[in-house]
C-alpha cells in the first residue's frame, strides 16, 4: 500500500478516536445536569452515547492497525 493509503486510515482512526472523547464528554456532561433531577430519558440517551463511544473505540483501533500495516507494507 502507499503512503498515501496509511494516512487516510491514519485520519479516520483519529477521527473516530474523536468521536470517543466527544461521547464521553457528553455523557460527562449529561450526569452532571441530571444529577439532581434525572429524567427518565436519560438512561436511554446515556447507553446511545455509551454505545456510540464504545464503537468508535472499535473502529479507531481497526483503522490504526490496518494504518500501521499499510506503512510496514
């Protein structure tokens, strides 16, 4: 693979490494406003942003090995 190839997967790993700490500021900042009065939709949008970061952890790590094997080639 090119250089070129490493880098776009090298983007889209951080990319999606991004949409990690963006999930995981949400639901940071989600707890703090429920904290006193928690809504009862709160559980449902706290496991779609869980579930989203827990995802996005998943396909960053697919892109960063596939990246790092398109260098070694």
């Amino acid at each position: 693979m090119s250089y070129d190839v490493a880098r776009a997967l090298d983007t889209k790993s951080q990319t999606a490494f991004a949409v990690t700490i963006i999930c995981g500021l949400f639901i940071g900042e989600t707890l703090q406003v429920t904290r006193l009065e928690p809504q009862p939709a709160t559980a449902v949008i706290l496991s779609l942003l869980g579930i989203v970061g827990v995802v996005s952890v998943g396909v960053g790590i697919h892109f960063y090995r596939r990246a790092r094997r398109a260098r070694i080639d």
